[in-house]
C-alpha cells in the first residue's frame, strides 16, 4: 500500500499543480449567450407564419362591395325571412353598394344561418351584427341622431319583435305550411335552388317547418294555445301602433333601426296573399291602420323596384342593367359568330366531298390503267 501510494504521489509531483478557479455568473452567461449563439447560426432561418387565407365564396369581389347571401325572392315578397329584409332594407336605406349572390340556397353563414354578408374577404353573420358592423365601417348609424333615453326604448321594441311577434309568426308558419306556400305564390324549385319534382320538395319544405315547430316549443311561446298565441301577437301589434301614433316613422321623419326591424316583420303578415284568411293580418288591417301606412312608406322608400322584384324574382333589380342597344349589339355579333361558324362547316363539308370525289377519280383511273395492261 505504502508502495502505491509513493507511486501515486511521484506521478502527482511529476505533473505540475494546476488549481481550478470557479467562473463568474457574468462568464457563464457570456458562454451559455455564445453556445446560443452558434445554435442559431447553424439552425436555417426561420420561415415566417403566413395568415390563414380568408375563406369566401365571392373570391373575385370588389373592395368595399357588401357581398349579401340570402334566401331566393318569392312573387309576393323580396325575401320569406324577415332577418335577411331587415338587411337589405338596411343595405338600401343606407345607401350601401351591395350585390346579392345567387347561391341556390346552397350556402350558409359560419353559424349556420341566412343571412351574412362578405366584405373586402371577411364573412360577417347575423343581420343584428352585420348593420352594426357596417355602421361603424362606413359610417352609417341610422340611430346616431337619437338620444340615450330613444336608443333604450328602440332596443326594448326590437327585442319585442324579434324575440316575441317573430315566434308568433313562426309558430303560425310551422302549423300551416301549405299556405307558406299558397300566400307566398312560392314555386319551390326556383326557391330552393333544386330540379327535384315539386312533390318531393313540397314534402321536403313541410318537413322542415315541422322541425321548426320543436325551437317554436322549446322557445316556450309554442306550449300555448291557439287563441292566446293570437293574442300575444296582436297585443304586440297594438303597442307597436300606439308607439308610432301619426309620425312618419317611430322617432319621427327619418326612418331609424327600429323602422328596418318594424318594416321587415311586419311585411311578412301584411303582404301575404288575403284570401288565406291569415288572422294577425286581419286584426293588422282593421286595427293598425298606421303600421298598413308605415310599411308601405317604408317599401316605396326603400323598394322602388318591388314590383320587378316580384315579377322577375331578380335578385339584383337595384344594379343597372345594360342598355336594350348593347343587348342588340351583343346578340348580333352572337348570330354572325354563328353564321360564320356555320359557314366554316359548309365549307368543310365542301371541300371534304371534293376531296371524296377526287378520291374515287383517281381509283377509277388507276383501275382503267390495269385493265389496258
């Protein structure tokens, strides 16, 4: 033992004494910023995130044109949904450029819904969120001249319409589905966008009011009876009427929120066809005769076009059309394209039986020269 540890001491007496000095906190971190600093260098650059491309259906659009989907034009009435009128209504009281999108009824909103609007590559749903969205982009609040007191009594009638008269009419349209489409005049295949015979899709369409009437129940106002939902509605009707008394409008000569909300409701019970007998209508007609008076202010303010509308079930009745002249243009230059096409075939055909003949000429020569050998 004694001999190994002599070794061991000449090897440590052989090599000279080196004492290890602790490093700084600053030169570690000096060091651990440099190894850093190599692993950078050596990783490839980093490639920046790209945001996601905004999806939309309407991808070769206009900046600044609103964009609208909603529901096909029916012969009585611009739109069956008092959600996409109120947009419209909205678009054109404002005086909004916009184009509505013929989508065959194919399309619908994030949330599931008609109407929304895609502007400059950005869907934005819900027509309560879409004027409100639009207001402030472009500087259209309808309710801007009002005072605090006004805009609280607006937001309570709307709430009233949308959330109470709304489920009214809806739970008279779940329950009578043959006269939707009797007192709209509605042909379903141009309506739903399908080539489906109409017996299918009439089936189709009372399928889907018959869902409809389980939200009218889980609403609450569908556990009623017939004659107190009535009266709900009327009652709704009467405080809608007392409200605007003799003014042009709610809140007095220019038409505000509430009158958009008012006016595309209220359109829906007015306009339907009379002879279905259609209670609120009636009790409408007899009892309010200012809300007949404020919808059709509000209609021939709004929809000068509204009988073109009806009549054609234009969707974009308010965008100009080109000039009768243009359109002759246009179809003449069609005809001479297809009198020219028409002339290229005949000379095909032409030259193609010319090339037949002289084919069968020279096979006939050909067999002469045989037979003279």
């Amino acid at each position: 033992m004694a001999e190994e540890n002599n070794v061991q001491e000449t090897k440590e007496a052989a090599t000279p004494e080196t004492k290890e000095v602790p490093e700084t906190k600053e030169q570690e971190a000096s060091k651990e910023k440099e190894v850093a600093g190599d692993q950078q260098q050596n990783q490839p650059p980093a490639v920046e995130a790209q945001p996601p491309k905004p999806v939309v259906h309407k991808t070769n659009y206009e900046k600044d044109v609103i964009y609208l989907f909603q529901f096909s034009r029916t012969p009585v009435i611009p739109s069956l949904s008092p959600y996409c009128l109120k947009v419209e209504t909205y678009l054109r009281l404002a005086e909004l450029k916009y184009e509505n999108v013929d989508h065959k009824m194919k399309f619908r909103s994030k949330k599931g819904l008609l109407p929304f609007i895609e502007l400059n590559g950005e869907e934005i749903a819900d027509s309560t969120v879409i004027i409100k969205e639009l207001a402030q982009k472009f500087g259209k609040d309808l309710d801007a001249g009002l005072d605090n007191n006004q805009k609280n009594v607006s937001h309570a009638m709307i709430s009233m319409i949308e959330n109470h008269l709304f489920w009214v009419v809806m739970w008279w349209r779940t329950k009578h589905p043959d006269n939707i489409i009797r007192g709209y005049k509605m042909n379903l295949q141009h309506f739903l966008g399908s080539r489906m015979p109409n017996g299918v899709l009439n089936f189709l369409f009372k399928y889907s009011y018959n869902r409809k009437g389980l939200k009218v129940k889980a609403h609450g106002i569908g556990v009623h009876k017939p004659e107190e939902i009535n009266e709900f509605g009327q009652h709704d009707l009467k405080v809608l009427s007392e409200m605007l008394a003799d003014k042009e409008f709610f809140f007095g000569d220019e038409p505000t929120t509430l009158d958009i909300v008012a006016f595309a409701n209220l359109a829906q019970i007015y306009f339907i066809e009379k002879d279905l007998q259609y209670s609120l209508q009636e009790f409408m007609q007899e009892n309010c005769a200012n809300l007949v008076g404020h919808v059709n202010r509000m209609k021939e303010r709004c929809f000068p076009d509204w009988e073109d509308i009806c009549t054609t079930l234009d969707l974009n009745s308010h965008l100009p059309k080109p000039p009768p002249e243009e359109k002759e243009t246009k179809a003449k230059d069609e005809e001479k394209k297809a009198e020219k096409e028409g002339d290229n075939d005949n000379d095909e055909k032409e030259k193609s039986e010319k090339e037949i003949e002289k084919e069968s000429e020279k096979r006939t020569r050909i067999k002469r020269i045989k037979k003279r050998k």
